[in-house]
C-alpha cells in the first residue's frame, strides 16, 4: 500500500489521505461519524475504483484516524471545510460516497458546490442527525452535563472507546441542516438503507428522499442490512449504484 498522503487545510489541519489515479469522474469516499479512511467500505471502493481505472480518494477528517486535530474541539462546520479542501485535492466533477455524517457532508458539499459534483451515494445518510436524533435523546443529567462541560460521553458499538459528543457539534450542526430548506440534488443521487439500522432508521432514509429534489433520485432499501452496511452483498449494491452513475 502507497504511503499516505498529507494536506494541510485553510485552517491549519493536517489531513491524512490515500489518493488513486485514474478516469474521471473520480470517487471521493466520505466517512462516517468517529470513523476512518482504513474501513471496509472505504478500502473496498478503493479496490473496485482501482480495477475500474477510475480516481479515487479517501481520507480522514481532522480528528479523525490518521488525521491531526483535536476530535473534541471540531463539529460539521470543521468537517465540513475537510472534505472542501479534500475535494481540491481532484479535478472535476467527482462523485461523493457518504456513509453515516459522511452522507450529511455530502449533502452539504453538493450544494455549496454542484459543479464540483457529478452523482452522489448516500449509505445510511444521517443528514441533520444532531438536531433530530441527538438533542431529542439527551436524558437531563446529559443535557445538565452538556451545559457545564459541554460534552458528553455514550458507549459506542463501532469505535474504540466511548462516543464523545459536544456542544460544538450541536451547535455547527444547527448552522448546516439540509432538511429545512429546499435541497436540490441535481444530478444521479442513490440512497441506501439497510431495514435492521438501529442507528439511522428507515424513516431517515424516507424522510431525505421525499425532502430531496432532482431529475434521478432513488432510494433502494435493503432488508435486513444494519448500519455498517458493509457486507458482500451491501458492497456489491454500492459498486453496482456507482457504476450505474458513473458515465
């Protein structure tokens, strides 16, 4: 494996990346909330991009695996500005792959900058999750806690340790929801849910796709699947969506 690549942001965040050449439009790998670049969806589209000639990029948000930057000290906003100064990294237009928060940045690139974007897949887009499913769930100690400290801490089934959520994310989240105001995707857009999601349910996936408007918006269920999304069926059904976009 090539040794990985290192951008600095706008904001002085060092972000780690793994880029591969090839046609355009290329691939550009958004992940998820605590999660990194070296996961299997990741690595798996870098595997299909590869055999398919096609660029790819996957990287990590400040905070995030390889990538410096205090986690707890960053939101969407920050995030958010990642994927902005990742996405300078191609030329082009290049399709976004969002898992999780990563399908909510993707949202919110699209729209700052649609000529940038040719198609985007969202897997188990969790698009305004800190307004809509975060803050309703606080238990008062938390919300108690959330106010002195300005962060709270949940065990997590995905990542190494506890989930830290703060403050800063609540608030950034607040300044960039999608699902208040009109959202135009205009160009191919998948939407992906697994049935058995516990951390995203279905009703998301619904919601976004009925909020969303564009001349080829789908929404493809999947029975069953959970929110990792991440087996060889749920990754053949990715690659299948992306080489059905992709010119």
């Amino acid at each position: 494996m090539p040794p990985v690549q290192t951008l600095t942001t706008p904001q002085g965040r060092h972000l780690a990346y793994h880029q591969t050449a090839g046609a355009g439009p290329g691939v550009i790998f958004l992940g998820g909330y605590r999660s990194d670049m070296g996961g299997t969806k990741a690595i798996a589209l870098e595997a299909w991009a590869k055999a398919q000639g096609r660029a790819f990029l996957r990287f990590d948000y400040g905070g995030h695996g390889q990538s410096g930057g205090d986690f707890n000290a960053l939101g969407i906003a920050d995030w958010l500005g990642d994927a902005r100064a990742a996405l300078g990294l191609t030329q082009g237009p290049q399709v976004l792959v969002g898992s999780s928060m990563g399908g909510w940045l993707a949202l919110l690139l699209a729209r700052a900058c649609p000529e940038r974007i040719a198609g985007l897949i969202g897997i188990a887009a969790a698009p305004d999750f800190t307004e809509d499913s975060l803050l309703p769930s606080l238990t008062p100690s938390e919300r108690d806690q959330m106010a002195r400290v300005g962060l709270i801490h949940r065990p997590s089934g995905y990542a190494d340790g506890p989930y830290v959520f703060t403050q800063r994310l609540i608030d950034q989240g607040r300044a960039n929801l999608v699902l208040r105001a009109p959202l135009v995707l205009p160009f191919a857009t998948r939407f992906l849910q697994g049935t058995a999601d516990v951390d995203v349910p279905v009703q998301v996936a619904q919601r976004l796709f009925d909020h969303a408007s564009g001349p080829d918006i789908r929404l493809t269920l999947v029975k069953g699947a959970d929110h990792r999304f991440s087996t060889p069926a749920c990754l053949a059904l990715i690659e299948a969506s992306l080489a059905e976009i992709l010119p």
